[in-house]
C-alpha cells in the first residue's frame, strides 16, 4: 500500500437520482453506505425506477437525512417527509406521471432506462436491472480522486466539473493531477477496505442541468473521448467501517 491522499468529501444520496448531502461521515460496508439511495421514485404501473440518466428533472430535487428520516424538496421549495402520505401525489403532479417514493423490492427487479450511448442521449434506451435488493446502479462504493477531475478538465477547460455532476461516495484529494484511480487495484479508505471491480462509466448524468450547474453536453463527450468514457472507479467493500473527511487513503496498484 502506498499513500494516495486524503478524503476531501463524502456524500450519500438518500434518494436515487435526487441532490445529495454532504456529510462528515458515513458508515459503509458490503450492500453501500447506510442511508444512501434507500428510496427511489418508481413508476408501479411499468414497473420501472425513475433514474436522472432518463428523466433529467429529478436533479432538480434535493434529498437529506433528519434523523430516521428522508426529507426531499422539490424545485418549488416544498419539502415532505418520505413517510408523509402527501409526497407520492406531490411527486406525482412535479414529473406528471403516476410515481411513488419507494424502498428497493425485496423479492423483484424494477429496471430503469439508460441509453445504448451512454453519455450520447441521442440514442435508444434499454433496461438496466441494476443489483436485486437496492437501488445502486451497480457497486458498494464509487472513489473519485480531484486529479482525475483535474485531467478531465484540462480536456475541457471551459467546463464546469463539479464533484457533483459525478456523484461519488467520496471525492479524494491527491498531489497527481492526473487519472491515478485508473492504476488502483485495491483501497483503503480510513478504516474501510475496498477491492476495485472496475473504471466508473459515464452516462448522460454528468451533462445534465441540476441546480448551480448548467447542461453541458461537452462534459461527457470529453469523457468519452478523453479517457475512454470512465472517470472514477467502482470497488466492492472487503471491510466494513465509518469513514470520515481527513482520512488518509491507501491504495494498492494492479501489477504491471
């Protein structure tokens, strides 16, 4: 293991696809982090979850944690309570379609809709099942370092790329300034352990609008044609534990 950087931020995203929070700490282990992604708007009728790679608008609302509860917030300032009866109508009449704020089924599948493209919404769609249980699209963490976001940025120096267009678990500081998660094998993050499955592929997120953020299509075409369409990696977690802003990160490299 070698000293990659420090945690900058960490963020959970207690509604799939909604604004997050950014938080001090989080408490991770295998499955994701505790709090993160545990509703999701969903269409009964389709049997579909509502995902912002499809529905662009759902960045336009905002979710955090009060407690035991979600609260979320709508474009127009109102907020509700997850277990508030009212907010499936409210959500409702904002996406005009028949929704309902809901936890992942136990014992199905609700896929949501991405582009055959990837990050290029100008191609068809099809039906992504994502992990049974939850509402992660694929892996327990996403690592995301500022140097990689730095590189990007060099391609597309007139874009605006925020962490949050990315939405890790955890933004990383490093001295490198270039794709550094790209060599990473495995990852310690304070005292959580993680084994990288894979580059985190981009799809039409990062280029959407969402508040303070303009649409920027060149976000993700520059992704695409700059470094393969990844940024970030996706890791399963080996090792449970509470990671907070300042711990240090250890990453171990592939072989060469």
């Amino acid at each position: 293991m070698e000293i990659s950087g420090t945690v900058a931020e960490l963020w959970r995203y207690p509604v799939k696809s909604f604004q997050g929070e950014r938080v001090e700490q989080l408490h991770i282990g295998p499955g994701g982090t505790v709090g993160d992604r545990v509703l999701a708007v969903v269409d009964p009728a389709e049997g579909k979850v509502l995902s912002a790679k499809r529905y662009a608008d759902l960045l336009m609302a905002s979710a955090r944690t009060e407690g035991d509860e979600v609260i979320v917030t709508l474009p127009d300032g109102e907020s509700y309570s997850a277990s508030d009866a009212n907010v499936h109508a409210a959500l409702s009449a904002w996406l005009d379609r028949d929704v309902r704020l809901e936890p992942p089924p136990t014992d199905s599948v609700f896929p949501m809709e991405m582009y055959t493209g990837m990050s290029d919404e100008d191609t068809s769609t099809f039906d992504w099942p994502g992990p049974p249980g939850t509402w992660l699209d694929l892996a327990d963490a996403h690592w995301l370092t500022t140097g990689s976001l730095a590189a990007a940025g060099r391609l597309h120096p007139n874009g605006h790329w925020d962490v949050r267009r990315f939405r890790p678990t955890a933004l990383i500081e490093t001295d490198d300034a270039g794709f550094v998660e790209d060599a990473w094998a495995s990852v310690g993050v304070g005292p959580v352990g993680s084994t990288v499955i894979m580059a985190t592929p981009r799809c039409s997120m990062p280029s959407r609008g969402q508040p303070g953020l303009a649409r920027d299509k060149a976000i993700g075409t520059t992704i695409r044609d700059g470094h393969q369409n990844n940024l970030g990696v996706y890791a399963s977690i080996t090792r449970a534990g509470a990671i907070t802003v300042g711990d240090a990160v250890l990453a171990e490299e592939k072989p060469v």
